[in-house]
C-alpha cells in the first residue's frame, strides 16, 4: 500500500468518524434542543472535520460532487471517495 493511498484512507476515516458524531448528535438534538453541551460538542466535531476536509481536496481532489472545485475539473477523476476500499487487509 503506497503513502499517497494510506493517507487519503486516513483523511476519509477520520472525516467519516467526525461525521458520524456529529450527525449523532443532530439526532440528539433533535429531541433535546436546550442541550447546550450537546451543541457545543457537535459543533467542535464540525470543527474539527473542516481543515481535514480543505486538506483532503488540496491532495485528492473534491470529496463531494458540491465540494468547492478548481481548474482542471477534477470530480470526475477516478477513484471516487466511496469507491476506496481502505478497510481490512485491501
């Protein structure tokens, strides 16, 4: 497994967990709207997840179809995020 590849497995897991957790929480709160800590505490994983994010699409290209984009067009080179196989013994 090259560098290149094992780190941009490691910049997708890391942005999935954040997710995840905030996500979670969204659920959270959606049946405890005065939880300030809750918020607090989604709003940090949010946070978190945005310079992981900027440095996955400097290296990689966009994660998303809607992420912000530069010249050349890149969305379309292959492999996509979620095509990655980067659990397991792959």
């Amino acid at each position: 497994m090259n560098r290149r590849w094992k780190e941009q497995c490691r910049l997708l897991q890391d942005i999935s967990a954040l997710d995840f957790a905030a996500l979670e929480l969204t659920l959270y709160l959606d049946t405890h709207p005065d939880d300030r800590g809750a918020l607090r505490q989604r709003n940090a994983y949010l946070k978190r997840k945005e310079p992981l994010v900027r440095r996955y699409e400097e290296r990689f290209g966009p994660l998303t179809g809607v992420s912000r984009a530069e010249y050349p067009w890149r969305w379309i080179d292959e492999p996509w995020p979620w095509q990655l196989h980067c659990g397991g013994d792959s």
